[in-house]
DNA sequence: TGCGTTAGTTTCGAATAGGAACGTAGTATC
DNA sequence: GATACTACGTTCCTATTCGAAACTAACGCA
C-alpha cells in the first residue's frame, strides 16, 4: 500500500493521523484503555493477526504511544501499557466513541456508554473551549497560522480552497 | 491490504473508526472543514493520486459524510460538502488536532491554531462531561453496557483482559 | 482549430498488508 | 520424561491496494 507519510505535513492533524489514523492502531489503543493489555488478549478480541498485532504494538511503542512491561519474570511476560502521550489520547477516544454512537449505532442505542465517575452520569463528551468554556463547534472556530506553522502552507490551501479566505492573519480576530 | 471491516463490531469506536480510520478520508475531511471542497484542490494539496481520492470521496459519500453538490451548470463541475453528519466529526477532528499539536510538534509550537470566534481567544479543545461540565479523562470515567449492547462482548473484553473489572454493571456506579 | 480547466476513469506494475502456519521458551500434567 | 498448554512472536505466500500516467469528456476562450 505504501502507507504514505503525512509526519511532514505542517499539521497537526497530519501528524496524529500518521499515528493514530490506522485501523487497527487505534482499536489497540481503545482496547488498552479498556484494560485488555496483553498480545493475547488483543489478538482474540481483534481479531487481528499475529503478524499484524506484532507490527503495530512495536509501531505504537517506538512511537511513544505505549510502553511494553514486564508483568511476569520466567518465562517473560509483558504487557503494553498506555504512557502519558497516550493517555492523552482519551479525548480523542471518547469524541470518536459519541460520533459512532450518535451516527452509526441502530435503533436499540449505544452498545457502550461511559459513565463519568463524578457526578455518576452516563456522559456524552461535549467539546469546549479552555478560555470560555463554551461549545466548539466548526462554525464558531476560525483557523489561523500558529507560532510553528509556515505561510506557505496556510496559503496553499487557500489556494486549493479556491482563494477563498479560511484562516485569520495571526493577531486579527474575524 | 484488505481492509478489515470493524462495522459489525458492536462498538461505536469500531463503527467509527470503519469510516474515518483511514489515512485518506480524514485528511480529506480535514481538508473540507478548512474549505478546500472542489476535487482539484484536494488532490493538489493531499498530494493524492487521482483514482484514490475519487474512491475516497465516493466513499464517504456513500456513507452520509460528504455530499455532492453541483455547483457550475455546464460543464457540470460538482464540490463535497459535509453533512451534518459530517459536521458532526468537528469535536473530533479538534481533538486530535490538539493531541497531534501537543505531542508531535517540534519547539516552534503549533503550525496551525484554532481561534474561538466568541471568546476571541487561541482555543484548546477541551472535552468535558454534558452533565456535569467538568473534565473527562481517563481515569474517571468507566465503561459500562449500553441499551444496544450485547453482554457477550463486554464479557469478552473482561476476559482478554485477563478477567479484570472494568465494565460497570448497567446502573450501578463504582 | 487548438489549448486550458475541472473532474474524473482506466490500466498497469510494484509494494504492501494480511492470514495461515510455524517456532520457541517456559510451565503444568500425566 | 513425554506431551500438552500458554504466551508471544516470525516467516512465507498471495491478494489487494497504491501511485503514475495516459485517456475521456464537456466546455470556455482566443
């Protein structure tokens, strides 16, 4: 297939896709979340092949993504922990998880729901702004080149946008 | 490659995953939010050949997230634009958006921000329970089996997860 | 009449992904 | 001490998928 690179777009989105944007990859995530760990434990509950698996855990640990354990000494034993990086991915986990349930689930409703230990809720992850605290929704949110970013690029999709102006200058608010 | 099909999982994730985990499609999704809508303009700025992105299109298309819309009578020249399903994937995008721009951005920063048009500030996603407002995160939220699930398959998943708890019985809260 | 634009379609060789089968290291069972 | 079992990988082969390039089509323009 050559699984084309996108690491060197200047793009946020570009990168974690590089990442996460594989089928099974981020299933394993999801998986480990839930607790299911081992290579067993995630080769019978995906389904995937040994091979596949082998490749992907190796991937998502060189990646930083998750960090392989020794659970059991003789014979060796490990298991693929979540670090820090991949933790963080719980938004993402849970955003995606509220889009199937939403668009994709028939008429019976969830087959998973998450429970929000706090106040003890079946919860729907609602995505806000840091500052303000309100919704973030595609119409309220504006692009705008970023202290890493490159002209170059944010004007290239202008242009392929049909010129059309998509991104704030870097200071102005529209 | 054959692409494995997760949609007869029993998971919104997997569901959801079926649809938008792949390379291609949400980067192409990516690409519309940001305005470029017209095939031309995807394909220049993806670098994606031909034939791949008219599968792609045709495909999220087919699967309610793009919609086909004429805009130039003769010759008849068409753009994709999101449905509201498609919309709808916005708090995801944003949230790997922050996640890409968090932990793979080299030190300059982000190359892309996103502004909150309300509050006029440089916006971080951030997902927070509907009920009660405050964050979820992984460690405080838990699975539990919805009304369209299957005990089956949440058995399953404690199983190869080595017999551990991790689903809620439905109702109660730990 | 010929070139440019937009949006595809078709064909083809090469790279890749995936499954099935095999390997291995240690423990438990008989 | 032979066999089975568990956990975790590897190797090999084939079907699929990819990108590149050529081709179609429908029109504007000069």
């Amino acid at each position: 297939m050559k699984r084309t690179q996108f690491a060197d777009q200047p793009c946020g989105v570009a990168k974690a896709m590089d990442i996460v944007g594989e089928l099974w990859s981020f299933m394993i995530i999801r998986n480990v979340f839930l607790g299911v760990r081992r290579f067993e434990g995630l080769r019978e509950n995906l389904g995937i092949s040994r091979k596949v698996l082998t490749e992907r855990l190796d991937l998502l640990v060189a990646r930083g993504i998750l960090e392989r354990r020794q659970y059991h000494e003789r014979p060796p034993r490990y298991e693929y922990r979540l670090t820090p990086m991949g933790v963080d991915l719980f938004p993402v986990l849970i955003a995606l998880s509220r889009w199937g349930n939403r668009w994709l689930t028939d008429a019976r409703g969830a087959p998973i729901e998450f429970v929000h230990r706090k106040c003890g809720e079946v919860t729907q992850a609602r995505v806000v702004c840091n500052t303000c605290g309100e919704d973030l929704g595609a119409h309220n949110v504006r692009p705008q080149l970023g202290a890493g970013g490159e002209l170059a690029y944010v004007e290239a999709i202008e242009q392929a946008g049909g010129g059309r102006p998509v991104f704030l200058k870097p200071g102005r608010v529209a």
